[in-house]
C-alpha cells in the first residue's frame, strides 16, 4: 500500500503566493513581465512551474525594468525592499503569508515600544527570519542554537519580545523560550506564539504514518527548513527514510531505487512542495509496483515459451535461434510492452490480468523479432549487452573462413532475417494455442496482425526516406511529417498503441473504447520516440543501443528535420550525419550544432506538449478503478523523466 499524508505540501500560505502568481502570469499583457523577486518558494519544482508559464526570477531590485510586475514571496520581505518598491513606483503583488504579515505587524509594534527583538528561526539565513528582521531596523537577534542565547549579554531589566519563524518546530521553539525565560529572569519576557498550526498537524501526521512504514518519502527542497525537520522526525521513527527534492530526481530516487511493495510506503511533502509534485511522486511508485510484478512473470513464461523454440532443431540452426532467445530473455529487457497487455486487459476486465500472461510473453518474443530486423538494418553489433543475431552467426564462420567475409557476412543477415520470420509466427501459435476457446480470440488475431502490418509499413519508411535523404531525392513531402509519421506508424503502432489495445481486445474492450485509447497511446508513442531520440545524443547511459548511433545510421529524427530548416546548419550536420565511427570531438560538434540551430530546445518544447497532450486526455478518461488512472500516469510521469 502507497498511503500520502493528508494535508501535505504546499501550506496555506504557499498555495496563496503559488496561485496569485498564476493568476498574475495569466492575466499579464505580453509587454510586461511577472517578475518574482527572489526565490518566491523554497521549492524548484514550483518555481519551474511558474517559470515555464511565463514568470522571470530576478533576485536583485537593480534589475527590475518599470513596467514589471514584481511578486512578494510568501516568505515576505524586508521593510526597506517594500519601500523601495513604493518609492520607486513598482507595482507589486504581495503575496506574504498572512501568517507572516502578523508577525510583522507585532515585531513593528513591540519594536517602537522599545523592545529588544528575538527573532527564534532555523537559520539565520532563512527568507522568513531576514525578511521579519528588516522590520525592526535588522536590529533582532536572531536565535538558531543554544549558543546564541549563552552569546547574549547586557540585557537585564529590559523588555524582550520572542517571536518566532513560522514553520519551526514546535519542540524547538518551546525549548529556546525556556532558556531565554531562565537567562533573562529579571527582564520583561513576552513570548508570541506565531508557529503555523498546518505545519504542525502535518509534522505530527507524517510521523505517525512513518510509524507504519518500512519505507518514508520525503518531497522537498534541502534549502526548506520545515522540510528537513519533517525528514529528521520522521526518520526517528521509521529506519528508511528517503528525501527526494524534486523531480529532476524523480527517476533516479524512485524508478532505479529498489522498494519493499509488500510493505506500507509513506509520502509526505515540506509546506513549499507542490501537492501535484506529491501526487506524481505516488503515481510513479504505483506504475513501478505493477511493472516490476508484471516484468517478473513475463519473463519467467518468455522462458518457457523460448525453449519450446529451442527444441527439436536441426544443428545447423540451432545457434541462431538460442541467439534469439538470449536476447529475448535478457535481464536488460524492459518489457514494459507486455506489461502494458496486462494493463490493458486489467483496465477492461477488472479483475484477473494474469490471463493475458501468455498474449504479454507473445508480444514481447514479438518484438525480439522485430529487433532482430531492426538489427540488421541498423548494423547493430549488440542489443540488450548481446550480440546480434547476424554479428554471432558472422564470429561463428570468420574464425575459420576470414577470405570469405563478404559471404558471411551476407547470409549472417540473412539467417538473421529468417529467425525474425520464425519469432512473428511462433507468436501467432502462442495466441492461438492459449486463447483456442476465447470468444476474443478473432479480434485479438486481427488486432495483433494489423498491428505487424503498420509496424512493417513504418519500418519501411524507416530505410527509404534517409535513402532519399543521402541520394538527395526530392519526396515532395514535408520532412517533419514524414518523421512524425514514422514514429505514429512504427514506435507508437508496436510500442504504446498496439501492447495495450491489444490487451483491452482480449478483455473484450469495444471500438468506443478502443478509440479512445488509441488517441492517448499515439500521442505517447510519439513521445516516447523522441524521448528516445532525445537520449540517444544527451543521454548519459546507453539504451538498447549505443549514444550517438542515430547519427551515424542516418537516422531521420526530428533533429534532423529541424536542422534542415537552416541550410547553413543541414551543411555543417551532413560532416557526421552517415558517418561509420564517430569520435568524442564529432560528438561534441553535433552536440553544438544541435544547439545553435535551435534544434534541441524545439524538441524540447514538442516533446514536451506531447506528454501534456496524454494528460490532458488521460484526466477525461473514466476508469473503474482509480489505482488504473495512477498507473496509467505513472507510466506517462516514467517515460516523460526517464534517463535511458
């Protein structure tokens, strides 16, 4: 079970400044700019949220511009910034935590009645305890450790007003205001309570749900105060407690990482961490257990169907076919297109998804198949850290015949191509002998083949169009659709579309339905193809292939397509595009051009709406059961972050 406290994430205050800021965002003209003065929450995520909307994060006042439209963050400011604002005719949204305001307005008021003012914070440096500090001429003394109060002299007989940060601790504020009660014994010690009750109810629940759970996640930034001390009570009470900050770290704290699903797992959020931030952290953590308990037993049946092929064969073939399944059965397969079957037959049944464990295992053998093509095509010497089916069967002549290299190496990729052959009708069997008696099964067969026939006319205008590309044939079509069109028919067709269609078919999901999903996973699949496209250049690990290799094949991707926009850049490209090996300064050159053409930060952008596009649609779906909806967007959240 994934359990999030309830309320966490953003407190009142947060959510008042994050949404007021929106709205300023929404409702500017485009000559003015919604600049946020400083940090406007301690937490990245919502700040590249506003960012992305149109906010300008400025943290000097000497580069405001006079038509700027200047946000007050919640943390507020000094009472010298706000003047300057006023002086100088700023407009300015003040977006301070109303919690905050009182404590200005106290420290103000006590300050003119000529008391000495403590300011009790979690650092001297935090955003809340500068800003209330400017409000009695930074003449507070600000108190974090015990050794501040012991530093403190020359102050008896005098009136002292203790107030503290918002968000601190309550134990901690009430253990400095004892001290400081019992140092200043013969002094007038007034002492506001100004802590935020939200924090507290959210500190005192996190702990308890800790209390439950083997596991504890903790979403929120190292700089937020309230977020570390939610992280140091809860690992008190629970021995893995995980801080994850934001989601940049999302795929390398949660997907890599390993958890304990038979167990409680806990997510909480630091008062500036958005709920939406949270949410999507649960999502992720729901898709990771069904996958990783999906993948588990596809594997386990990959096996057993892989022997059935290994059995009974003629010597000659046998090496290439136990080539095939080595492949198949690699620890480095994802097997995420099987999963996605027993998602889509989980999504239309409800029940029992491990009745399409057979048509999950076919589909992946499926896909082996096509690799073993793809293999061939590409000039691939490994797949899944294996060799290739032709590079294996080329080792297993060369020893012994290297004056025959030309011969080998033709008939190597053409056994390659047979064992493909095999893989696609040894599926058909596997269908048919597990579903003989499924009323579905007529609709499953026909889904299953259209899906072999797009995949096929997508491969194919996989090799002409760069053949074109290089013969400088001119195809009288638009190079981004033509791109765009091999990833609809190729990738989304075999790799999103057709695994979970498939499955909603054996679930005797109707054509409605069938619709409605097939608009979702194309969207994705395109996605999902330049995400791949995408780390194949700025990737840091290798994918089922080598960094790089898009270029060298002449692969035609939505980089290319945007670079040939700009014939001075097409020009510069053409030095590496097709180019067999690639140094590390060649890398680093289409790296540059990719840049200055403003090719990446244009796939950026697409890639982008793409997965906007698959929640957008995803939200208007109704689901039976709401764990299917968090999956479902779990997987969108996994391919949209993931780093390989």
């Amino acid at each position: 079970m994934i359990e999030i406290v309830k309320p966490c994430g953003f407190c009142a205050g947060a959510e008042n400044a994050f949404n007021k800021t929106l709205e300023a965002i929404e409702n500017a003209s485009s000559d003015k700019r919604v600049v946020l003065f400083k940090c406007i929450l301690n937490n990245q995520d919502a700040v590249d949220i506003l960012e992305s909307k149109g906010g300008v994060q400025i943290d000097e006042k000497e580069n405001f511009k006079p038509d700027d439209i200047i946000i007050i963050r919640a943390h507020g400011e000094t009472k010298e910034a706000i003047k300057y604002l006023d002086e100088n005719g700023f407009k300015y949204i003040d977006c301070t935590c109303w919690n905050v305001k009182r404590i200005h307005a106290a420290i103000v008021e006590k300050y003119n009645d000529e008391y000495k003012i403590f300011i009790v914070g979690e650092k001297k440096t935090h955003p809340e305890v500068i800003g209330s500090n400017g409000w009695c001429n930074n003449e507070g003394i600000i108190i974090t450790t015990k050794e501040d109060i012991d530093s403190i002299n020359n102050l008896s007989y005098e009136k002292i007003f203790v107030i503290a940060q918002t968000t601190l601790a309550r134990d901690k504020f009430e253990k400095w205001s004892e001290l400081i009660k019992n140092k200043f014994i013969d002094s007038l010690v007034e002492i506001k309570d100004s802590l935020c009750d939200l924090q507290e109810y959210i500190q005192s629940a996190s702990v308890e749900l800790a209390r439950q759970c083997k596991t504890m996640i903790v979403i929120g930034d190292r700089n937020s105060a309230n977020t570390a001390e939610l992280y140091k009570k809860c690992s008190a009470v629970c021995s893995d407690v995980r801080w994850i900050e934001s989601t940049k770290y999302f795929y390398d704290e949660i997907i890599k990482k390993n958890f304990d699903f038979s167990s409680k797992i806990g997510i909480t959020g630091g008062a500036s961490a958005p709920m939406e931030i949270i949410i999507k952290c649960k999502q992720l953590l729901v898709f990771k257990k069904f996958y990783e308990e999906k993948r588990k037993i596809i594997l386990e049946k990959i096996r057993v169907y892989n022997q059935m092929l290994k059995q009974n064969n003629n010597t000659f073939i046998q090496d290439a076919i136990e080539q095939f399944t080595a492949i198949g059965e690699s620890e480095k397969a994802k097997l995420i297109r099987g999963s996605l079957i027993m998602l889509g037959y989980k999504i239309a049944q409800g029940q029992n998804e491990n009745y399409s464990l057979d048509l999950a295992a076919a589909y992946e053998l499926f896909e082996t198949s096509i690799l073993a093509h793809d293999d061939v095509f590409d000039k691939a010497h490994k797949r899944r850290d294996i060799t290739t089916i032709h590079e294996k069967t080329r080792e297993k002549y060369f020893a012994e015949h290297k004056d025959k290299d030309k011969l080998i190496c033709f008939n190597a990729k053409s056994i390659a191509i047979c064992v493909g052959d095999l893989g696609f009708y040894f599926v058909n069997q596997i269908i048919l002998d597990a579903y003989q008696n499924d009323k579905n099964l007529v609709s499953v067969l026909k889904y299953y083949n259209n899906i072999v026939i797009t995949t096929i006319k997508g491969e194919l205008l996989d090799i002409v169009l760069p053949l074109e590309e290089q013969l400088d044939i001119n195809h009288g079509k638009n190079l981004e659709d033509c791109v765009l069109e091999i990833d609809k028919t190729k990738t989304a067709q075999y790799s999103t579309i057709g695994p979970f269609c498939l499955g909603l078919t054996l679930g005797g999901a109707d054509e409605s339905e069938l619709k409605i999903f097939e608009e979702l996973f194309e969207y994705l699949g395109i996605a999902f193809q330049i995400k791949d496209d995408y780390l194949n250049i700025y990737g840091e690990i290798e994918q089922g292939k080598p960094l790089y290799n898009d270029i060298s094949e002449y692969k035609m991707t939505l980089f290319y397509s945007e670079v040939c926009k700009k014939d001075e850049y097409k020009k510069q490209l053409l030095n590496y595009y097709g180019k067999e090996s690639l140094s590390e300064e060649d890398n680093i050159a289409v790296k540059d051009i990719f840049e200055k053409s403003g090719a990446k930060e244009k796939i950026e952008m697409i890639m982008k709406e793409y997965f906007e596009k698959c929640r957008v649609l995803l939200n208007n779906i109704t689901f039976k059961n709401e764990e299917d909806r968090d999956i479902l967007f779990g997987f969108v959240n996994y391919l949209e972050l993931r780093s390989r």
